[in-house]
C-alpha cells in the first residue's frame, strides 16, 4: 500500500532529529580521555515530554496503549584509534557489508548517510525470518526505556509492539519527499517497524547511536570533535508517526416475507441504510448503501439473510446504522437503529429484519456514493452520477488507502 510521507519527520510536531553520533578525530583535547573499557547507557524516550505540549501528551497517551518496546542491536564494537582520543568501528557478525570500517570514510558521512546505514543494518537484522537477538529489550515508559551495561559500540534501535513478531512489525512503505528548489518529488522505500494501539498504526524508523559520546555544540550538533569530556550515557527520542487504523461494518438483513403476486416478475424490493461514524465528537464517516430482495430470506434464495460491506471506517468510532427506507411494502419487526464501535482490521455486524406489511405496492431505488471534499467543502459523487451541477471527484482528494 502506498503511503504519503511528505515531510513526515518535520510535518510533525513530535518528530525529532537524527540521533546518530558519528565518531570523529577529537579537535581540543578533553580533560578525560576516552576509556573503552567503560559500560554505557542509553535511555530511549517515546517523545519529547520534556515540555507541556497538549498534543505530544495525547500523542503519548495513546501510543503507551500499544506497549511499545525498544530492541537494541550491537552493530559493531568501538575500537581505540591509535594516536587519536577517539575510536573506529569493527563491524560485528553478520554485519560486515556495512560501510563503516574506515574511519577517513565515517568523517565524510552527513546525517542522511547515517539514516541510510540505518536503513542498511535494519535490513540486515530482519533479512531471515530468524531476526537477530537483540543484546537488550526493554518496555518504553513515560521515563523512557533504560538499556544499561553496555559495551562501547554502535547501535541500532528498533521499537516494535511487544507481542509482534518480526513478520508482524517489519514492514516497508513508499515515503514521497519533495525537492523545494527543483519543485519535483520523488518515492523511495522505508523500511519501519510498528506497534498498535486500538487506534492507531505507530511507524517507528530504526535508529543508529554511537557509545560513548561527547555533548552536543551550541547548534545541537553531536559528535566525538565536540570539545568537553566523554559521556558514556546517551537519551534520544524515538522518531515516529502514526496513522489511524481501519475496520468494516457488515449490515446483515432478514427478510422474513416478499411481496408477490402469482404470475408476477419480481421486483427487487430495496432497502436503504445511512451509516454516521463519530470519533472524538467529530464526524468522521458517512455513507449510504442498500440492499436488494428479490425473494424472502437473501436476494432470491434460502433463508439466510442478505448482507452490505462497508470499508475504511476509522477504528474506534462509533458506527450509527440507521435504515431510512424499508421498501414501499415492508416494516421493521426491530428497531431500526443500531450502534456498534468499529475495530481495527476487523468486521463487526449489525442486524436487521422486515417483513411484508401486507400492502401491495411497487419501488425500486439506487445507490449514490458521495465523496466530501474538506477543501471546498462540498459533496462529490463517486461514481459520477448523470445530474446537473454534478461534478464528479473532486481531483486528488480521494483517500490514500483507495488511490
């Protein structure tokens, strides 16, 4: 499935910069020198709840209902650079086509190689279905998921749902990025891994980190040029985004008589339901669908009940059924409302029932599909319907899921 990225890390206001800490020949010479030797520690943070922002809090508080934890990789050991106060890579087992062994190369490298290296060691550690065992896991807590006793190294991070496994969490989706100054736009794949909460998808981007490390400089910068002493524990923030998860809603309909006369063709008799999903006190589906009878039971055979599919309603609203028109012949022997709440990558069901009233009547109906367009703020039909003012879709406003 394509998924639009656009500016995903920065669009966000969650998101975070990269929290790689490429190693590098040492300017001004610290007051300590570096000891490989030392364990280190990392404390991974779901988001910046350093500050008081409202929507990181609420981003938090339901990202803590997919029980996210954090895998840690050791990618390579950290080796003493003779003559030097810093260190070089050696890459570790299994990880040895990564381009890191040569310090001179690791001194060119911006952050957008480190993501790409990223990106490579993650491909790495999933490439069988036997994923690579992490050297340590823990659950991340609103004071973060602290990973102690560690060797000097690089790192690869990897936040995933507890209970997933590897062929669960990994997953690739086409990121779309613009190039403002060429004014064109281009697709590339990502390898993310993800959790779920009843709501939503969280798309998490593996992370590499560099132990130990130095402060960061007046920019935010860090790397092993800073000035200042070693550190041999490190906090970074996860970097994610999220998108809502979908479920379906089946109407299910009994029609225990059909009107007929002897000698008669049959007629479909329709039956029309109006389906209002709210989520968060917000509207957020509405949709028409019927179904037809051409005989008692299912439409034209047997006795069990006939049936319409509704898909992409949002996970967690509240589903309204209401049928709005019960044929020109027919009365409900139930309620005529119902309510169910919508759950991910699932169908739940509401049922209805009619019967012949006894009145002899013809009727037929037809389906229209409308499409809103938040922009103008006007209703599109889908498919286009031959009616005057009728515009048809509005150009590129259909969901992502259905494009």
């Amino acid at each position: 499935m394509k998924k639009k990225w656009i500016g995903l890390f920065t669009a966000l206001s969650l998101a975070v910069g990269v929290c790689t800490v490429p190693p590098l020949i040492s300017g001004a010479a610290p007051s300590e020198q570096i000891d490989l030797t030392k364990t280190c520690g990392l404390t991974v943070y779901p988001v910046d709840l350093q500050t008081a922002d409202e929507e990181k809090q609420a981003y938090w508080e339901d990202m803590k209902t997919a029980d996210v934890v954090v895998d840690l990789y050791r990618i390579a050991e950290a080796e003493k650079l003779s003559g030097y106060d810093t260190y070089y890579f050696q890459p570790s087992a299994g990880y040895g086509k990564l381009d890191i062994s040569e310090y001179s190369t690791l001194q060119t490298y911006t952050a957008e190689d480190w993501e790409r290296l990223a990106q490579e060691a993650a491909g790495i550690t999933f490439a069988t279905e036997s994923a690579y065992d992490p050297v340590d896991m823990k659950a991340v807590e609103d004071t973060g998921a602290s990973l102690t006793g560690l060797d000097a190294g690089l790192y690869l991070i990897v936040a995933r749902g507890r209970d997933m496994e590897p062929s669960e969490y990994v997953k690739t989706v086409l990121q779309e990025t613009s190039d403002e100054t060429a004014g064109e736009s281009a697709e590339s794949s990502r390898l993310v891994t993800v959790a779920h909460s009843a709501r939503y998808e969280y798309m998490f981007t593996p992370q590499l980190v560099a132990l130990p490390t130095k402060p960061a400089d007046a920019q935010g910068v860090i790397n092993t040029a800073s000035p200042g002493d070693w550190s041999y524990t490190m906090e970074v923030i996860l970097k994610s985004a999220r998108e809502l998860r979908y479920g379906s809603l089946e109407i299910i309909k009994t029609l225990r008589e059909y009107e007929l006369e002897e000698g008669q063709t049959p007629e479909p008799a329709v039956f029309v339901f109006h389906v209002v999903g709210t989520l968060d006190d917000k509207i957020v589906y509405d949709a028409y669908d019927k179904i037809s009878f051409t005989g008692p039971g299912t439409s034209g055979s047997g006795d069990a009940p006939a049936s319409a599919r509704l898909d992409w309603i949002p996970a967690g609203a509240r589903a309204v059924v209401t049928e709005v028109y019960s044929g020109s012949s027919y009365e409900l022997t139930v309620p005529g409302e119902r309510t169910e709440t919508i759950r991910a990558d699932e169908a739940v069901s509401v049922e209805f029932e009619n019967r012949y009233d006894g009145r002899r009547t013809k009727g037929h109906g037809i389906k229209n599909q409308f499409v809103y367009d938040s922009e103008s703020g006007r209703w599109y039909s889908d498919p286009v319907q031959q009616a005057p003012g009728n515009e048809g879709l509005p150009p590129d406003t259909k969901p992502e899921y259905l494009q």
